[in-house]
C-alpha cells in the first residue's frame, strides 16, 4: 500500500478496535469476559491486517535481506579500450567506482550478520571501505593534476594508470560485499598483468621483464598466447603501462594486483600505505626497492 492506504487502514483499525472497546466498556459485569474476549481477538486481527498488507512500522516483519545496487554489476563484460586517451576510460571508471561507493555503506552491517568467521568479515568489510577510498580517489584528479610536468603525454599516461587503478580497486572491493552476501570467502581473481582491462588473469606466464624476483604473473588466456600490453602516451610514442615511469609505481610494479595472484590483499595493504603516509609519486619510480621486496 501506499501512505494514503496505510493511514485509511490505520483508521479503520482504530475504528474496530475502538467499537469493540466500547461495547466492552458497556457490558455488565457477566458479559465482561466476553467482551474482553472479543476485544482481544479483534485487537490482534487488526494489528496482523496492518503488519500484513500496510507498510506501518508495528514491528519487524520479516528478515532484513540486503542486495547489491540494481543493476547488478557486470564484472564478466571487460571495460572499453581506451586507447592511449584516459577520457575514454574515465565514465567507466567513474561509474564504477559510484557503484561500490553506493554498496560499500553495507558492510558495516553484514559483518555483524553474516556466517564467515568473524576476522572474516572484518577483514571483508575492510577491503571493500579501503577499495572504495582508493577508487574514489583515482577518479578524482582530470587529466593535467597528474605530478607536474612540461610533457602533456606524461600527465596523460599518469590519468589513465590512476583510472585503470580505480577500476581494478572497484572491482576487490565489489568481490569482497559478494563473499559478505555470498557468505563464502574471497577467492583470487587477479587482472592480467599485461593489460589490466582484459579478462581476469586466469593462466601463469613468465615474464622477464616483470619486476625483480618475480617469474610468473597472471595474464588473461589472449595475452598467454601472445601479449597484447596496455598502452600509455609517452613522449616518444605509446609504450606499455608496466614500462612508463608516469604510472604510479605501486600499481606498476604490482601490475594491478597480477604479480601477487591472492585475493586483492596486496593491492589493499598498498593502497593503505599510501594513506598513511601520502606524498606525491616519484617518476623514476622512488621507494621501488620496498615494493620489490613485498613481490619477490
């Protein structure tokens, strides 16, 4: 029912309620038991016709259930190929990124209700809220904020690293509201290494020119076969993400997630060290000798 509905059965139930209780009040002492009998009676019916086809808040009703925003995100469908130009990439980050902003608000609330151990769900719920800061911020800055440079192909290579980071961040903190909802833990899916946009990177490659320590990274079943890198503006040309110094060395050298094949921990610890302790990126890649410890 609507509002309207729920104050005119209101109405009418008071109305029983009410008639009955006055006929109670008039009856002499050997009816009243009767009469309290049938005010009871008509009580309970009146309130159980309200709970069932009003929305008055007499109680809970029924079990809250919680849901994913509508329409269902499809993770399946790979995101559109930018082509060297962040502005292509940008509605689908930023639409993704609003989605899991939308949907982080429940994992509060599931950590308390769902059956996964309970360090389970509080490290769920803490992927998801960190997931979300961190896409929210990579869709922040337009291209040109990128660090400061004379060279607009670099800021522009910076852009779409940081967006290709909103959508992959986007993506752990969805899986992890799923393994809330789902109630079944959190399973690897790390991106392809050498293209982050393509399909999830269900094989194990070598690559000698990943970073030091490393042997395998995920790739996705094209890229196995023959890989077919993400391309960056560069001064000199378009050169692959994981070779451009203006891409975010945390997600670079990570390759999105696709050198640690775990469940997005990597990716979320990273993204944590970088709140406490922000600072801009350095372009020849500062701090690298930690990142390549984390990895190896």
């Amino acid at each position: 029912m609507k509002r309207t509905g729920d104050v005119i059965g209101l109405l009418a139930a008071a109305a029983v309620i009410g008639t009955t209780g006055w006929f109670a009040g008039a009856a002499d002492a050997g009816q009243r038991f009767e009469a309290g009998l049938v005010l009871g009676l008509s009580t309970a019916l009146s309130v159980a016709l309200l709970r069932r086809f009003t929305h008055l808040p007499l109680g809970r009703r029924r079990p809250y259930t919680f849901a994913l925003p509508l329409p269902a995100p499809d993770w399946s469908a790979p995101p559109p190929d930018p082509d060297g130009d962040p502005e292509a990439l940008r509605p689908y980050a930023e639409r993704q990124a609003g989605l899991l902003g939308d949907a982080s608000a429940l994992g509060d609330t599931l950590r308390h209700t769902c059956a996964l151990a309970p360090h389970l769900r509080a490290e769920l719920a803490s992927y998801a809220v960190t997931a979300s800061i961190q896409a929210s911020n990579s869709v922040i800055a337009p291209v040109g904020e990128g660090p400061r440079s004379p060279d607009p192909a670099y800021d522009a290579a910076h852009a779409l690293g940081e967006l290709v980071a909103a959508v992959e961040f986007s993506r752990i903190g969805m899986r992890a509201l799923e393994a809330l909802v789902t109630e079944r833990p959190l399973r690897p899916d790390p991106p392809c290494y050498f293209n982050p946009l393509h399909d999830r990177g269900h094989a194990r490659v070598a690559h000698p020119g990943a970073p030091e320590g490393v042997e395998e990274v995920a790739a996705c079943h094209g890229c196995a076969k023959g890989p077919e890198p993400l391309l960056v503006p560069s001064a000199g040309g378009p050169v692959p993400y994981y070779d451009s110094d203006a891409v975010d060395a945390r997600w670079r050298l990570l390759g999105y997630g696709a050198v640690v094949p775990d469940n997005g921990a990597t990716m979320i610890a990273t993204a944590r060290d970088g709140f406490r302790a922000p600072g801009p990126a350095a372009p020849s890649g500062g701090g690298l000798k930690k990142f390549r410890t984390k990895v190896s």
